[in-house]
C-alpha cells in the first residue's frame, strides 16, 4: 500500500483510487487478511505473520 501514497502528489484522484483497489485486491485471499478481518470481529488485536 505504500507504493499508492509515495508520488501521491503527482497522480489524479482517479488514477489514487485505481491504484488503492489494486493493491487491496493483492491481500484479499492472504492468511493476513483473515487474521485481520477475523480479528476485528472479535475485537481482539490481530496476530499477524510478518513472514509472507
């Protein structure tokens, strides 16, 4: 996700958002995102795997 915000500055509102769902769709299928998702629900800090 970093990679959306540096060079921010120079891109258009449409090419942000172009780029924000691109990189969400990377880590929709991702242990993280489970854990993360799994985690908010049951409101709990996530224990993420760092390692991937």
């Amino acid at each position: 996700m970093l990679e959306v915000i540096v060079g921010s500055e120079d891109r258009t509102l449409e090419e942000l958002l172009q780029a924000e769902r691109a990189a969400v769709q990377k880590t929709l299928n991702t242990p993280d995102h489970q854990e993360g998702m799994t985690a908010f629900l049951e409101k709990r800090k996530p224990a993420f795997n760092r390692a991937q």
